[in-house]
C-alpha cells in the first residue's frame, strides 16, 4: 500500500509530537543534603530530625509529582566541625544543591567553610551560635533558629524565676555552648559564683570535678551549656555529690530524648530546660505534626518541625528557580515562609528573629513544656 506524502507528513509530526511530550514530562531529580549528627554527643537526637525530613521529602513528592522527584542524602556531621567539613564535600560530590544542616554550631562552622567555597547553600536547623551571623559565608548561610544572644536572656528570666541568686556556669568550650555562657553571664546581673569550660569530647572532661567546682563554690544553681551526652555524666554527678539546687539547661538538652543518655535516670528530675518556641498555629503546623506523629516520630524530639520547614524551604527556592541563583531563591523564599516551626524572614545575615522559647521540665522522666518566654511579655504559661 502506498502512503501519500501529506499522511507520511502527518505520521512524523504525530510522532516527533509523542516524543517531545514524552521528554518534557520527564520529572527532574533533586538531591538535598543532610547534616545529622548520627554519632557524637546529641546523636540520640538524630532520628528525629532525619525522620521529620523524611516526612518533608515525602510531601514534596506527592505535590510535586511529574515535575521534580527529591531525595534526601544524609551524611553524618558528628557534630564536629572537621567531620561535617567532610561531609559536606561529600554532599556536594554526590550532586546536591544545597545542604539541611548543621545541628551543632561547630558543625554547621566547619561545613559552611566547605559548602560556601563550592557555591553550595546551607540552612541550618538548629545552629544557635551568634558566631553563626557572622561566619565568612559570603552569604550562603541561613538558620531557620534564633541566636543564642536571645536564648541567653530567656535563660536568665528562668534562673531568676527558679530562685537563682548565686548560679554557676558550666560550658562547653565550643562555638555553641562558649557563646550561650558568655551571654549569659553577661546578661545576668548579679554574682556568678563560678564559670568553667570544659572539652565536651568524650574522655576529655571530668563530670565529677566539674561537679564539685559547683559544690566548692557553694552555688545554689548551676547552668548547663552542654550536650547530651556531657550533660547527663554532669547532672548525675552533681546528684552524686548531693546537689540539690536548681538545675537549668539549655536547648542541647530539651528533648525528650535526653533520658536516653544517663545511667540513673532519677538524677534529671527538675531539670528546666529553654528551646526555641514554636509559631503561632497554622495549617503547615498541623499538617507536619500529624504526619510525623502518623510516621512514628518521637514524641518530645527537638528541632523536628525546623527541619522539616529548612528542607521544605530550600525545596520552595529550587522549584522556584530550578536553574537560576539559588542564593537569591532562598532569599526571596524566606520572607515571611509559613512553616511547621513558625514564619520565617531571613535577615541579611541569614538570621531568623524567632518568637520565643517554650520552658521545658522534667519531673521524673516525663518531659513537658508548660511555660514560654517571650522578648514582649517575658514568663508565661504556655
């Protein structure tokens, strides 16, 4: 049978038709990175914000369905500056756009030197350091947290409350608990009865001598800018020695998880600990807390609906400008973003002011969040 030129012409038409649609509704792959701190001294807590990311990838895939597919590839940042550094490069190798991440404010540091060389964005989740607003960035680094210069006056409204007259301060040597002892202390307007730093490296401290400055110093309080794994050998050796004063904490230790790091678990009753407030209800509240609950999230975890907003954020800057600058799409993005954690504006130095800290206690081991601390109203019931 013999075709006439106009049907040939017909037929290649249709097909070459098929075959552009056919490309053109290929989706388009997107890897994000995450710094989890899967071992180190808060790694009790990294399932929980590796499990709010998963509830943020698998939301975007569905809204995003046919145009882009995510993927979330996570590196262990070992909540150390060299380790993140490492790797963030394989992040980076491995072809993500930009990075969730830090959570320790050294790890975030030592990454952000690596990522920003490479062109490649970060926001971090829970990086509380002021030496995070100014890091040598070149504009690459964004927090979805408030600095410590804020947390530091919360924790002095709770001392005050608590009774405090005569506090100690025990921190950590590092970006994150040196900056949050050093505002503290300056902010706090009467005698600090002793302040000592300590390497939290495992095997580098000694939590009974640390113990004991407090006891020698005849302190009727003691703040804690510690980690888990550090704060917890602390807390039970100051039980140990017979302390009975009150014991205040800082975000590094608001989670229900923390219990997971003692020996004695009885030593933790009365901790009181601050951590950033979430925002005001919203649908994206509501909707995350639902699906992390439905995907087994850890009841009482920190961070989680901060994750979550840092990867929905950066997946928001790409959508909106797949192949453009994604420095200036995360800038634009985060203005006034309605996330699971609160609404978000970045600064010009990637900061977020946040609205607050809840006031966190343990009694026993059950862990409750029953007051804030706002900059306007100070103390209140949650």
């Amino acid at each position: 049978m013999k075709l006439s030129k106009a049907f040939v012409w017909l037929l290649a038409t249709l097909v070459l038709a098929s075959i552009a649609v056919s490309c053109g509704s290929e989706s388009q792959t997107v890897k994000i990175g995450l710094l989890s701190p899967q071992t180190g001294p808060i790694a009790q807590y990294a399932s929980g914000f590796e499990d709010a990311g998963n509830v943020a990838i698998e939301e975007l895939n569905k809204t995003h369905e046919g145009d882009f597919v995510f993927e979330l590839i996570v590196a262990d940042s070992g909540c150390d500056g060299t380790q993140a550094g490492t790797s963030a490069q394989t992040l980076i190798d491995s072809g993500v756009p930009a990075i969730v991440g830090a959570a320790c404010s050294g790890a975030t540091l030592g990454a952000i030197a690596v990522a920003a060389a490479a062109g490649v964005p970060m926001v971090s989740y829970a990086s509380t350091s002021p030496g995070i607003t100014t890091a040598d960035d070149n504009g690459h680094l964004f927090r979805v947290v408030p600095s410590d210069a804020q947390q530091a006056v919360a924790l002095v409204a709770v001392a005050a409350a608590a009774g405090a007259k005569n506090p100690a301060v025990l921190y950590m040597t590092n970006d994150y608990g040196a900056g949050l002892g050093d505002n503290f202390a300056s902010n706090w307007s009467g005698s600090v009865c002793t302040q000592v730093g300590y390497d939290p490296t495992e095997g580098s401290y000694d939590a009974s001598t640390l113990a004991q400055s407090v006891i020698d110093g005849g302190c009727d309080s003691v703040l804690l800018m510690s980690y888990a794994t550090d704060g917890a050998a602390i807390i039970e050796a100051l039980s140990a020695q017979g302390f009975t004063g009150s014991m205040i904490g800082a975000d590094g230790l608001a989670d229900a998880a923390f219990t997971e790091s003692f020996t004695d678990t009885t030593a933790v009753h009365g901790l009181i600990a601050t951590k950033p407030r979430p925002g005001k209800d919203s649908s994206a509240k509501t909707s995350f807390e639902s699906a992390y609950a439905a995907a087994g999230g850890a009841d009482g975890a920190i961070y989680t609906g901060e994750t979550y907003d840092a990867i929905k954020i950066v997946a928001a800057a790409i959508v909106s400008d797949p192949d453009g600058d994604l420095v200036a799409a995360l800038k634009k993005t985060g203005v006034n973003y309605v996330g699971a954690s609160g609404t978000h504006t970045f600064d010009a130095n990637g900061d977020v002011l946040g609205t607050g800290y809840e006031v966190c206690q343990f009694d026993g081991t059950d862990f409750s969040c029953p007051r804030i601390w706002t900059a306007d109203s100070g103390l209140a019931t949650n």
